[in-house]
C-alpha cells in the first residue's frame, strides 16, 4: 500500500472530525449537510419552510464542493489491453474539480414514523468545471485535454426508509434512485470541452439485520447498480464513461462512482468505462458493541462479494466475462465514520489486493 493512500486516509479522518464537531444550525426547517472526501469536501445548505403541498416536506437545496482527485484513463475498448496495476501511473492524471449545485427535493408520500418524506420528486442543476494535472499526454486526444465546463439538469424519483440503530450500528430499509441526467451542448456545454449526452441511471440498496444482541449485531447489504448513457463517440466526456450516474447521495448530486472499477472492490478505479454498466454488491457486516473502545471505537468487520459487467463501448451489455471480486475487511466505527482495511481478490485476473477505506462500501 502506497504511502499517499495513508495520508489520505489520515486527511479523510480530520475532515470526518471537522464535520461532528461542527454545531448543529438552529432552526427545525434549516437543514445542513457535511461529506468529506479523501482530498476535498462537499457540503449542503437546505430549508424545508415553504411547502407546496399539504402533508409532504419541499426542500430547497444548495450546495458546493471540490477536491483533487486520481483518475485513469485506459483508453481502450478491451481494458484488459490496459497496463498492470504497478504500470497504472503511466495512464493516471489528477482532476482538480469544483462542483455546483441547486435545486429542490419535492415530497410526495411522507413517512410519520421517520417524520421525513418516503418518496421525493427530484429536479437539480450541477454545475462542474474540472482541470487537469499531470497527465502525461494520455488526454491530448480528447476535446476535454484542456478542462470540461459542464452543466447538467437532473430529475428523479427517490424512495428512502433507511434508518441505523445507534446502540447495535445495524441499519435496515431501503434507498433508490431512479434519474435522468440531460447535458446537452445548448446548456452551454461547448465552452471548454464538449458534452453533448443524456442519462439514465438506476440504485437500489437495501439492509437487512439478523443478530441484534450485546456482544455482535450483524446485518446483510446488497445494492445494484445501472448507468446507460446516451450520446455519440467524441461528445460524451471520458470522466462521464468513467463514472456510474446513480444518485447514491443526495443532495449531492455528482457521479461519485468511477466505473464498475469503483463499483467493485479490489478493481482499479474508472476501469470497464462504457455507454451501458450494470453492478451488484452483497455484503454481510458485523459489529461488536461489547467491544467498544473507550466508548468510541467500535470493531467491525465485513464479507462481500462484487459483480458487474459493461458494454465494452457497444452500447450493449456483454457478460462474458461477468467481473467478480470477493474479500474480507476489518476496521473500526467511530465518530460516525467506519474505517476498513480490505482485501480483496479479483477473480478475472487472479489478483489479491490491499486497501484502506473511509466508509463502508455503499
């Protein structure tokens, strides 16, 4: 494990205490909302006073963020032409990127029992201007060499009943998204670099507890995962193909995940990018309450198995072969923030390897 891995790990973890520390905003209908990343944070402000229908919360958001972050570019439609993961440096280039956004989260089923809304209408607009470093030649190809400028119009439908018992960390319920993302090149998108797509994007995540007692809590995981992007060859961003659109956070609507190489453990990051992508994780996770530390850290571990599959860039989904990666992780949950050691082997390619991580998995 490379030293900067650990510093960023180091820095996730003071951004994590920055966020609990900060004082909650007065008032019951201002909301605030703090996400650390490795290198970088996003953080929402959001009022709930105005409500356009009765029984149900309208929340409007705003929000910003940035950060420096590693990607790859593999650049071809077979990544398995791609180099070895101790060549991966020869086709990496740093994205220094800030994001905008703001829109509204229209309620339209309440749940009482949660005193939140069930189900939320969603319309934003993110706005994102990213820059590249170091690239080493591999972007000169693309119209984005330069930077991207990139406006884009969300809309979806949310569904949420998810909730975490404090005293056992077992969480239940489930979370999904299904949205359109729309950035054509009218929205002003031929400025710097070129987008010109339309998006379809699908989560559904779901928890479910099985042992809830003093010395163990154990719960099961799962989510799936479908992007389909819709656009021609040259028009379509490599950070876009490099991503998954699932809204797995809102009210941060950004593409957080980079390709099924981020959708499943132990893969390199923005490997098997393409038009159609299609993932599944499955996890069963412990914690051990009998076991906290000073009333602060408790042991966790947590088994999973990935898998996915993508277009290859035919705009059609090939399963063969279907990724599959499996593997073992232990940490600790303190101050709202799980921080695991994983190992994971990557069976296409019979690869063990070592990773640190802030949060679980999904």
């Amino acid at each position: 494990m490379r030293s900067t891995a650990f510093a960023r790990c180091a820095l996730a973890a003071l951004l994590s205490l920055a966020a609990v520390s900060l004082p909650a905003l007065g008032g019951e209908d201002l909301l605030f909302q703090w996400d650390p990343r490795l290198w970088g944070a996003d953080v929402a402000l959001g009022w709930k006073g105005w409500d356009i229908l009765p029984g149900v919360d309208t929340i409007l958001w705003g929000s910003a963020g940035g950060g420096w972050k590693n990607n790859l570019y593999f650049g071809a439609a077979d990544d398995t032409a791609g180099p070895a993961r101790p060549d991966l440096d020869t086709i990496a280039y740093v994205n220094l990127n800030v994001d905008w956004r703001f829109g509204a989260a229209q309620g339209i089923v309440f749940n009482p029992a949660q005193n939140r809304n069930l189900v939320e209408f969603l319309l934003f607009y993110r706005g994102k201007i990213q820059h590249y470093l170091y690239d080493n030649g591999v972007l000169d190809p693309l119209p984005e060499r330069n930077g991207l400028l990139q406006h884009s119009l969300f809309t979806g439908l949310l569904f949420d009943n998810t909730t975490k018992d404090k005293a056992s960390l077992n969480r239940r319920g489930i979370y999904s998204v299904l949205s359109a993302e729309l950035s054509p090149a009218w929205l002003g998108n031929e400025v710097l670099g070129l987008s010109d797509y339309w998006r379809l994007s699908l989560i559904v995540t779901g928890y479910l507890p099985v042992l809830d007692t003093p010395a163990v809590s154990i719960y099961l995981a799962g989510r799936v995962l479908f992007d389909r992007i819709f656009g021609e060859d040259g028009k379509v961003p490599v950070t876009t193909l490099g991503s998954i659109g699932a809204l797995t956070e809102v009210p941060f609507v950004s593409d957080s995940l980079r390709a099924l190489g981020d959708a499943l453990r132990g893969v390199a990051d923005n490997r098997y990018d393409g038009y159609v992508k299609l993932a599944n994780n499955f996890d069963v996770r412990l914690h051990f309450p009998a076991w906290t530390l000073f009333k602060l850290a408790t042991p966790l571990a947590v088994a999973y198995f990935d898998a996915g599959v993508y277009d290859r860039m035919t705009r059609k989904l090939r399963f063969d072969p279907v990724y599959c990666a499996a593997g073992l992780g232990v940490g600790l949950y303190t101050l709202g923030f799980d921080f695991i050691l994983y190992g994971t082997y990557f069976f296409n390619e019979k690869e063990l390897y070592y990773g640190l991580g802030l949060g679980v998995h999904f």
